[in-house]
C-alpha cells in the first residue's frame, strides 16, 4: 500500500462499562491501527474506523473522524515505520515459531500436532498480513521460512498442510469496483482454490500483466465470462468443484444477479442480490467489500448445503 491519505479517530469512552473499552482497543489492533496520541489512532484512508467509531457512539461515547494527507509533526514516511514497526513483535514470534517447527520436523516424519501447528502458523500470518499495510521487513523471513516448510512437508504424500503451503499466495487480479461476480469469485477463491490469494484490483486501462499474476473477470483474463457462463460459473468448472452442490447453487444465484438472464430463478437469488447491493452501497473499498462479502457467500454455502436441497 502507497497511500498518502490518511484517517485520524479520536474518542472518548465512558468508565462504564468496564469490558467496552477492552473491547475497542482489541477492535483497533484487529484493524491494524497505530496510536500517535492518548485515544488517538491512526490507518491509511479505508472504511474500517467508520465501523468502529458507529460502535462507540452507540455505546455513549464520542469519536471523531479526520481525512488528512498529512499528520502534523509527522511525515508520511515516519508514519509507515510506525505501521512497520508495530507489525515486526507479530512477525518476530511467527518467525521464531517457524525455525522451532523447522528444528523438530524431520523431512517425511511429522506427526499430527506438527501439521496442525504449520496450519495455525499459517493462519496466524494471514490475520498479520491483512493488517501488514506496508510490508514489514520481517515478512520476507518469515515466507522464507514457511517455503522451507513446504518443503519439509511435501515429502508426505497427502499432507493438506503442504498442499496448502504450495499453492497459496497467488495475487489474482480483477477490476476496481468489484460486485457480486468478482466478490463471490474472490470468496470461491480463498474459499477453495488458493487459501492464501492476494487480491489485487486495478483500472483495466492502466493495468501492465505480470507473469505469474492470474486475473480473472477481467478481459483476456485466465478465468473470465466464458460464453454463457459468468466468473463464479468457470472457476467453479475449470477447478472440478461441480460436484459440490453448494457451490453450484451458488453459482446459479451469482448468474443469474450477474447476467440477469433470470435463467436458474432460485428462491434466494433477491435476497443475495439485495445482501450485495447494500454492501456495496455502504463502502467503495474493494478490500472491505471481498472481506466483507466473504461472510455473505460463506453463510449462504453453509446454509445450502446444510439444507441438502438440491440446486435449482
């Protein structure tokens, strides 16, 4: 992230009660928030300190919010060393964590405790890198590590930590303004194709393909509007993921809101249109709407085959 433009919260929290304020502070450091004054707290310009400010107000506090390009007494690039900074303790045990996997696991002879431990390990540096908005030096270590893993790991057959470590991390590239296609498509894909996927969204008249990068709903892109078929529809199809019938009750209802051709007609299809539509009408960044998204199209993949109804 390059972003010069910044937002400021301010608040103030009533002494009661006495869990809200635990509870504020844990939501800012889940956030990524960086604190340059008493009850101030900083992040580069995006929807999350709206969210947060709503909940104090609704608990009998104030907050304030400020845009500004710049912070007085601090410069922009003073700024991403605090963000940097406040990421490194969080790398730092990652990293030990890892050259202590590393140590212990013998090539072909990990047992349960020590893939469950990668996968932990794995997670743990997702929730860090959401929040890693200027990629602390201490990244690259740690996926340095994390490749020595995998291929410590691989060398058990079948072993989901490896596979998982092995095909994650691909930055898929889409379109600015991302709707219900390419937020269902983003979901599908952390979901069930690329656990680690980077999400990286452009002005299509500006973008320059990287090797290596994969788009998708996007002109020329390796996986876009086939025929009739939407995004959503050709992941699906091109990943052999047909057989779920989840994901192809989902695929119906993001056909028919994309392609309005009304042609599956299922019950839920308005619901998730309208569920989408007011997402997208409450932020303009892309990142917040997949994140966001991604609770929408997981509850509704759970709910459908929780159902065991069959598509259509």
């Amino acid at each position: 992230m390059t972003s010069n433009s910044w937002l400021l919260l301010a608040h103030q929290i009533p002494p009661k009660p006495a869990y809200f304020r635990a509870k504020v502070a844990r939501r800012l450091a889940q956030v990524g928030a960086v604190p340059i004054k008493n009850s101030v707290y900083v992040l580069p310009d995006n929807e999350d300190f709206h969210w947060i400010c709503q909940e104090i107000i609704r608990e009998g506090g104030q907050a304030w919010l400020f845009r500004a390009e710049a912070v007085a007494g601090t410069s922009t690039p003073e700024l991403r060393k605090l963000f940097k900074a406040a990421r490194a303790p969080e790398y730092d045990e990652l990293i030990r964590e890892a050259l202590a996997l590393l140590e212990r696991l013998p090539a072909g002879k990990a047992e349960k405790e020590d893939r469950a431990a990668v996968e932990k390990l794995l997670r743990r540096r997702d929730e860090i890198e959401r929040v890693d908005f200027f990629q602390a030096p201490q990244r690259s270590e740690l996926d340095r590590l994390i490749s020595a893993l995998a291929e410590r790991l691989d060398q058990e057959p079948g072993n989901a930590a490896a596979a998982a470590l092995e095909t994650s991390g691909k930055t898929w590239v889409t379109r600015k303004g991302v709707k219900e296609d390419r937020i269902g498509s983003a979901w599908l894909i952390r979901r069930f194709i690329d656990p680690k996927a980077v999400f990286s969204y452009v002005r299509p008249q500006e973008y320059i393909h990287s090797e290596g990068e994969i788009r998708f709903d996007m002109f020329e892109g390796e996986f876009t509007h086939r025929g009739d078929l939407c995004t959503f529809e050709v992941l699906v199809a091109d990943h052999d993921l047909s057989s779920d019938p989840g994901l192809t009750a989902i695929a119906e209802i993001v056909h028919d809101i994309d392609l309005k051709d009304n042609r599956y007609q299922r019950p839920e299809t308005a619901g998730v249109a309208r569920a989408v539509e007011g997402l997208c009408l409450s932020t303009t960044d892309d990142r917040l709407r997949v994140e966001r998204g991604a609770f929408i199209f997981e509850g509704l993949y759970r709910g459908l085959s929780a159902s065991g109804e069959p598509p259509g």
